[in-house]
C-alpha cells in the first residue's frame, strides 16, 4: 500500500523535460545537490489540497524535511515548479511553515530553494491568508536562526515576500528572477510591456534594488554558494560562529600594506586589498558585491575565527556613505550582532556623500540606520582609522561614545570635523575679507593642520586608543579581537524593558 | 506600442511609445521607463542622462570640481581609460570610460564645479 502511494510521487517526466529544457533542476535534483548524500528525511509527503482540481497530487508541490548540510544540521523545503508552477497553495503554505518551525524549536537554519508563480489562484483567499503564516514565522525565526532563501526560478507574489523576510538571498543568474508582479498580468492591468530580466532579473537586484546578497551563474553554483555561506555562520543566536584551526599567523606583518595604500591621501586605491592582505588569507566572502559599492561588507576570518568587515570603498564616490551604502552597512551590522559575529571596521572616508539628490532622497534617514545600527550592536566592535575619518562618518564608524569598543589608527590618520580650509573658511569669516586675506588663510590652515589632521589629537583624549604602524594591522586587529572576545554589554539588560527599538526606516 | 526613432544631442535613439489608461506618454528606452504628461514637449532630463550613460555619455558619479583632463578631442579611448579626475570629498577621484571609443567631445574645463549627474565627456 505504502508502495504504491509513493508510487504516485513519480514527477510527470514532460514537465521534467520542460523544467530541464529553461537550464533548470528539478527540486528533487536540487535537494540531492544541496544535502549530505542519505541526510535528507522528507515530511508530510502525502499532504495534498484540500480542493479537489484534476491534477492534483500529494506533496502539493513542495518537499520539505530535514537533514544535513556538511555534516549540520539544517530544515529545508524544495518548491516544485512542475506541479502547477510551484503554486503555493493552502496546504503547500502549511507544510513550509511547519519546517520553518522545526527550524525555529531546533534552532537550526532553515533554507528554502524558490521556484514559483506565487499564490495558487484556484485555491482563492486560503492561499493568501496562509502565505501570512510563513511571514509571521519568519519575523519569529529572525535573529534567532539564520534564514536562506534561494532564487532558482521566476518568484512572484508572494513567494518574493518570504525570501525578502530572510536574512540572506542567493539568486542564480541563469534561471532565477523576483517581481511582484510578472510581465503578463502587467501588461493587463497597466498597458506596460517590460522584460522578466528587466523587472527582477540578477542584475536589477543585485545592483539596483539590493535586494539580492548573492549571485552565481546557475543553480549549481547557487548551492555552493549557500554551502560556503553557511560555513561562516552558528547554528542560532546562543552558539558562536564555527571557528577554525588558525593556519595563518595571527602575527604576520602587512609588509605590503604601504604598496596598496597611498600615502598621499587624496588618491584612490581599493580597500579589497587592504582586506585581503589583513584577514586570514582567502577568507573573505563580500556579501551585496554589486550593490552600494562605495562600501564593502562580508565575512572573514581572523586567526581561524569568523568576523564581519564593514569598510569605506575610497575607489568608489570616494567612499562615502550614501542612501544605499548605509542600508547596506547598517543590515549588515544587525545580522552580525544577531549571531556573535563581531565587527571590524576599516574606515577611509570624508563623510556622507554630500548634494540634493541624496538629501532630497533621505540620506539623512538612511544614514541614521548605520548609527543606529553600531549603537545597539552589542558584539565587539573594533575599528581603524587608515587615513581620514571625517563629521558623521567619524561618529557612525569610530566614535567610542556610540559604543565603538577599540579605535586604532595608522600615523597620518586626519579625524576632525571637516577638511581644513572648509573649517579656516568659517571659523575666520570676518578676517578673511580684510586686507592681507590670502596669507592669514594660508596660516590658519596650516595651523589648523598641524593641530587636527593627525591622529595625537584624537589620541590624546582618548578617542583612539592606540597609533600602529601600517604593516602591523593584522597583528594589532587580532589582539584586539583577544582582548574582547568575552565582551559583555550592559545594553542587553536594558532591552528587557521595551518589546524593541524603532530603528529608523 | 509603437517604435519611433528620436535624437538627442546627434545621437540617434529607439524608443517604444505607448499611451497608458489616464492619457499619458509612457516612453521606454534601454530597459527605463519614463511618463510624459499630454502635450509635454521636453524630454525628461532622467531620461538624457540616461540616454548618455547608455554607454556614450560619462556623467559625474558625485557633485565635485575638475582636477585634470586626461584626454583630448578625437582621441582614442580603451574601456577603463582614466578620463578625468575630479576632486570630491578630499579625493581625487577617477573618472573612466565605460567603453572602447573615441573622444567626441569634452563638456568640462579644469576648475570647473559639476554636479552629480552633469556630462563630463562624450564618448563615439
């Protein structure tokens, strides 16, 4: 009996060829790519709709279960886009959100694998109303398990919304796309004709919208993305990041740092190298490499053990912080503190990106998130000062009095509140329109120099706590690292008293 | 939807056009959409810099002053030539092009202040 019911499972082999023929795998083919091979335990395989259309069947189009992932354990579920599109109906709802809750009571991740039209039209409100499950169990799950969703097919409706809710979203290039609403029904309630790669295609969310973290080619990769992903990251929120065996010297000297970085502060240069040569070698995995590129986020390892790196990009708008970087930045900031990831900052910036486009645009809305963000982060924060950290950029990724741990910076790091002549300029308004204007000008930036654009200022009141020679970087991050990695934050016990924060957004 | 050929700035462009339900122009144009209200007879300026960043037209990545020129007119330029340099926010700050090339024209002088968006150079 038992046998013949599986029988039943067996996908329809045309529309096998159909998935196969749009460069796509099928959900089955996807899990055994995914899972340690005889891992995987499916759940609730004979769970059908309760509507009764014609081609009906059990699983209702999605697999779900558990297993593991190198050697972890993790809850997943697979949509089936040959069976009706991978149409997410009332039933197909219920079975994602009861793996999504064994994730959440097991504290482990839970990755789901896209690949749906969005709701199942013929199963009317119920199919909506249970989409809501899933998004009430993603909040819950947030910042308690980390959550995965990968792109591997055309998303609408609601089957964006969730993988939107998740804490990171890995798309393949090839075959994958989010919208909410597709080319077809576009079309007919607004008269626009737009492409499927123009409305949510990989490079629309991985450079423009920022909603993608991860891009590969195909699926394939997309799967080994998320397997290297997972390998920075605790099971839950009460475990650390797994650490290595430490293969690089924490000790080894930055001999090259000086080749990377100009002396001369005016000139560009890319902050990836600095990164690369500081971190343990090959460790780093840049998280939204496309998007808000005048900052760089991602994970890496310091001696074996996994740390977020938040850095200014001096070869992009010169750094600076904008709308989107600070979105960028702040998101990142949170997911770290959520799982005891602790922070390394890199900073070389002038500040926000001044102008009307960014202000008409709300930079100062968008910028507060990354202040935000660093203030209730109760992680350990280390950050060092290459060349310049000027006004609110300062304050956002340095200053000690917003919760900054440790600030350490090279020799000629300029700290002040703006760049010398913009001060001299407002300072000495009125002497600067009488006689001998130019060279009072002259002194008073140099004055103004000599006093602030160095890092024996800042040091001397205790805003930075120690000046390192460039090519001892990696040592002077990683004992820094040492010295709090078992910080304690008095902010915790605060929390207790409000159900949570308004960060703006 | 209609395919109409316009020009803007000699360089010729294809556009789709279509009148939505409420009246109005909606333009398409290298994967942007634009909306013209009825009887609107200039082009929005989105849609002119983008027009020019379609590959031809280089356009101040932020508000700034020009440090230096690195080309001349007519000169040949390979994708990820440094144009120009702009100093913005205590940087100097390269400006390439996005593509292999002729210089066409040169719409800065040195010391000049360019907003956000503003042409630099066009690219044939």
């Amino acid at each position: 009996m038992l046998k013949k019911r599986l029988e039943a499972l067996k996908p329809d082999q045309e529309a096998v060829k159909a998935q196969h023929a749009k460069g796509k795998l099928t959900a089955e083919e996807r899990l055994a790519l995914l899972m340690d091979k005889g891992s995987f335990v499916e759940l609730d395989i004979f769970a059908e709709a309760k509507s009764s259309h014609e081609s009906k069947k059990p699983r209702d189009g999605v697999i779900t279960g558990y297993g593991t992932v190198n050697s972890r354990p993790a809850y997943v579920f697979a949509q089936d886009f040959t069976y009706m599109g991978g149409s997410m109906g009332e039933v197909h709802n219920r079975k994602i959100a009861r793996v999504m809750e064994l994730a959440l009571k097991n504290g482990c991740p839970c990755i789901g694998l896209y690949d749906s039209g969005g709701a199942r039209i013929q199963e009317g409100v119920a199919a909506l109303d249970t989409g809501g499950r899933i998004f009430k169990l993603n909040m819950l799950m947030s910042g308690i398990v980390p959550q995965f969703s990968l792109i591997l097919g055309p998303c609408a409706g609601i089957a964006v919304y969730s993988p939107a809710l998740t804490d990171f979203i890995l798309m393949s290039g090839k075959t994958g796309s989010l919208f909410i609403t597709g080319p077809d029904v576009l079309k007919s309630a607004t008269g626009e004709t737009v492409s499927l790669d123009e409305l949510g295609g990989a490079a629309v969310h991985s450079e423009k919208s920022g909603l993608v973290h991860l891009v590969t080619e195909d699926e394939k990769q997309c799967i080994q993305m998320l397997k290297l992903l997972l390998g920075y990251l605790p099971q839950n929120n009460l475990e650390q990041p797994p650490a290595h065996a430490a293969g690089d010297p924490i000790t080894r000297l930055n001999k090259s740092i000086q080749r990377i970085v100009p002396q001369d502060a005016k000139k560009p240069y890319d902050m990836k190298g600095v990164i690369a040569e500081v971190a343990d070698k090959g460790s780093f995995l840049e998280i939204h490499a496309s998007y808000a590129q005048s900052a760089i986020v991602g994970f890496a390892r310091f001696g074996g053990k996994v740390i977020g790196i938040v850095a200014n990009q001096p070869s992009v708008l010169a750094g600076c912080l904008d709308i989107h970087s600070s979105d960028k930045i702040a998101r990142f900031v949170r997911f770290c503190d959520s799982f005891n990831i602790p922070l390394i900052t890199l900073i070389d910036v002038a500040g926000y990106l001044p102008g009307k486009e960014q202000e008409q645009n709300g930079v100062i809305r968008h910028g507060s998130k990354i202040l935000y963000a660093y203030a209730e982060a109760t992680v350990p924060k280390i950050s060092l000062i290459l060349r310049k950290a000027y006004g609110g950029a300062f304050i956002a990724l340095a200053s000690k009095e917003l919760g900054h741990d440790m600030v350490l910076a090279w020799p000629h790091a300029e700290i002040a509140v703006m760049g010398a002549e913009q001060a001299v300029a407002i300072l000495h308004r009125k002497e600067l329109q009488g006689k001998n204007a130019e060279k009072f000008k002259k002194e008073k930036i140099a004055e103004y120099e000599q006093k602030f654009l160095n890092p024996y200022h800042a040091a001397s009141s205790g805003q930075v706590d120690m000046v390192i020679p460039p090519e001892e970087t990696r040592k002077n991050l990683g004992m820094a690292l040492q010295m709090l990695g078992h910080k304690r934050d008095s902010v915790l016990k605060e929390r207790k008293y409000r159900k949570h924060g308004n960060i703006p957004l | 939807m209609d395919e109409i050929k316009v020009k803007i700035g000699g360089k010729e462009h294809k556009v789709k056009v279509e009148e939505t339900p409420e009246g109005k122009l909606r333009i398409h144009h290298e994967g942007e959409v634009f909306e013209l209200e009825p009887g609107q007879s200039s082009i929005p300026s989105e849609m002119l810099k983008r027009s020019g960043s379609g590959e031809s037209v280089v356009v101040a990545p932020l508000p700034g002053i020009v440090h230096s020129v690195e080309v001349k007119k007519g000169e040949d330029v390979k994708k990820g030539q440094l144009l120009m340099t702009l100093v913005a926010m205590k940087m100097e700050n390269d400006v390439v092009s996005p593509r292999d090339g002729k210089v066409k024209s040169i719409e800065v002088k040195k010391g000049q202040t360019v907003n956000r968006g503003d042409v630099l150079i066009e690219i044939e």
